[in-house]
C-alpha cells in the first residue's frame, strides 16, 4: 500500500508532542523528503496547536483516536511509523503497539515503564516479527544516551582489548533540567500497577525483565549513597532515578546484540554528588527525595519553559572495566534539559532513522542499540545536539 505519510505524531497537542512538532518543522519542513503529520484525538486542538506554532497551514492533521477501532485503522493505513508521545504507555499504549505489530507499521515512544514494556514483548514480539513491524521504546533520554553510550564504549573497548568490559558504570556526572509530568504520571501508574496486578513487582525487581529467557549475574543495587572507588577521591554518588529503566533497556540490548557485551555482563547507574562530607550530604538528600511521586511533582501536559528548556544539559560518564586492568572511558553529552528539549529531538531522529537508516533492521520489538546503533548516534550528533565522546 502506497502511504500517504512517513510518520505521524500521536498526540502532537500536548507539552513534548509540541516540542516534537517544532523540531520537525524546524529540522524537516515541507520539501525535506520526509512526510509527517500532526496526530491527536480533537481535529480542532490539532489545528489550534498547529497555528499557534506558526506551521504552515497545509500541515496535515490526522485524528488519532487509539481507542476507536476505525481511527487506528486508518492511522495505521495512513503511515509508516507512528511517533507516539502520549504516555503513561501501560494506560495508553496497548491498542496502539497492538495495531502496529499486526499491520507492520513502526512504532517509537519514551516509555520508562519495564513491566509494561515485558508485557508488550510477551504480547506482540512475535506478531511484529512476522509483519516486519519494528517496535522501539523509550526513544527519549530514557534510555537513549545510555544504551547507545554502553553500545559505543563496548565496541571501542573491544577494538582496544580484544574483548567486552565485563563491567560498566553510568554515572551521571552533571544535569540541569525537570523530568517530565509524564514520567511522573508513570511512575504512579507503575506504582498502582504493582499494587493491584499480580506479577508486575517481580517484573519491576528483576534487572533482567527485559530479557525473556535469560537471566544475567546478580547486579548491583543502587539503591544507597555510597563513595564509588571506580571514580577516585572519595566521590559520592547517589541513586539515580532513571536507572530503573535504564539498565533493564542496556541488559535487553545485550540480549538482542547478541550478548554482545558478554553473558557475565554487569552495569549500574548513579548520579554523582562530589567529594567529601558535602557530597555525602548531597547524596543522602538526593536519596531522600520523593516529590517524583508525589502530588507537588509536575503534572502530565505541564513543563519548563523554553528559556529553562535551553538552559538545560547533560553529561553521563561510562566507565568500562575488565578483570585485567584495562579501563575506557565515554561521555555522552547533551545541550538541552533532559525531560523535554532533548527527548524531543532524541525521538523525533529515532524515528527518521528508522525510516531512511534502518533498512535491515527486521520487524520485532527492540531497543535504540541493536536496532539503530551507529547511524543514531551519528545522526544525534550532526542534528540533535549530543556529543559521543571516548575520553580516554
């Protein structure tokens, strides 16, 4: 079937599927080649966000109503890949994964959700398989500068060593910005899910629930402030919040790679607080701290504002080890906030990329490593404002 789009943006009319708009009619606009659409469930929001962002007004709009059968058919008759940005996924996600791996049509989201995101491959791996759909979650900065920031030191490492580093720390070394509302309204849900559905805290426990049929070594915890030897000079690090998913993704990348990285693979985020008695304090306060989950946490459809977006950053060090010594070490930077002015550009080029890059990559339910790679990172680089940095 010859499609009239390329991609669609479902839910274009809230807080990051606007930021996703804007980078798109900024980076692709008409004549670019690539041929997008404004996504959402009101015909009359789409075309008031459309205006208000000052696109051109022949920007198709297309309502996606993901619980009305014949809406999502004729999403998925209509495009090639659908950019989803309306989470939490686990509440609003399950017709829409559902649709694409039945009709072959790729799917990109930002979804932080492990249990949720096991219940999907249980689901529809095989489904997406067999229709060449490619399905790939958490496109944001969940997970994305980590899983491609452990896929580029593990390769560097193993053209240094002749080998995998058995061992790799993320630690998150500098961040500026606010997570999402829609991370937070997540981690409610996830909450919520664990507390009335059985099996989804084993899933949320087990670094492994990515990873149907293996499990690794046992991992580090991360769940307590503690001075990391790895890093020198009594620093401090404390948990990160974003670990969660983070390390469950790099552990299903391994997985689809292929144990790339090595069956006795071990890996573990923090967040770094410095040196001494100040960074012991920051650490334990960083412990402490609960308003993610909270009611005073940022609401879904709310976020920072440009001026705050821009001044937003990042910079995540990997550090590989091996039983013999050798050491490599990786940053991963980024010029905007997290949550919002980089995810959306992180995801709006996972989805390009899987459309012009990834040609090979066959149908099936996968992670930005295995299924983007190399070609991500170099477009992450030239247009999205991350830097790959081996540093020594």
């Amino acid at each position: 079937m010859n499609k009239p789009f390329d991609l669609v943006v479902h839910g274009a009319t809230g807080f990051t599927g606007r930021l996703v708009v804007e980078y798109l009619l900024q980076r692709y606009p008409a004549g670019s080649g690539l041929r997008w659409a404004m996504g959402g469930r009101n015909a009359d929001k789409l075309a008031a966000v459309r205006d208000e962002l000052g696109a051109p007004a022949d920007t198709p709009l297309v309502v996606t109503d993901t619980t009305n059968p014949a809406s999502l058919q004729a999403l998925m008759n209509a495009t090639r890949l659908v950019l989803t940005t309306v989470g939490p996924y686990q509440l609003y996600g399950n017709e829409l994964v559902a649709a694409c791996a039945a009709s072959g049509v790729d799917y990109v989201d930002l979804c932080g959700e492990p249990a949720w995101m096991r219940q999907m491959i249980d689901a529809h791996e095989a489904t997406a398989q067999a229709s060449g759909a490619r399905i790939v979650f958490s496109c944001g900065f969940d997970s994305i500068p980590f899983d491609l920031g452990v896929f580029l030191l593990q390769k560097e490492f193993a053209q240094r060593f002749g080998h995998a580093a058995p061992r790799v720390r993320g630690r998150v070394r500098k961040m500026k910005g606010t997570f999402s509302g829609g991370t937070a309204a997540s981690l409610k849900a996830t909450m919520a899910a664990a507390a009335s559905q059985a099996g989804v805290l084993d899933l949320l426990k087990n670094p492994f629930s990515l990873t149907p049929g293996f499990e690794g070594p046992r991992q580090p915890s991360g769940h307590k402030p503690m001075v990391d030897e790895a890093l020198g000079d009594g620093v401090w690090v404390a948990p990160f919040v974003m670990a969660a998913i983070n390390t469950r993704n790099v552990h299903r990348s391994n997985l689809l790679l292929k144990h790339a990285y090595g069956t006795d693979f071990v890996y573990d985020e923090m967040l770094v607080t410095g040196p001494g008695e100040k960074g012991e304090a920051i650490a334990n306060a960083v412990a402490g701290d609960k308003s993610l989950g909270s009611d005073k946490g940022p609401k879904p459809g709310e976020g920072p504002s440009r001026e705050e977006r821009e001044n937003g950053f990042y910079d995540v060090l990997f550090l590989g080890t091996d039983n013999e010594g050798h050491s490599l070490r990786v940053g991963v930077k980024g010029d905007r906030d997290p949550g919002y002015g980089s995810t959306s550009k992180m995801i709006a080029e996972a989805a390009v990329c899987l459309l012009q890059d990834a040609a090979s990559t066959p149908g099936g339910i996968w992670t930005t490593a295995p299924a983007l790679g190399d070609k991500l990172i170099a477009r992450l680089q030239a247009n999205a404002g991350l830097t790959f940095a081996v540093e020594a």
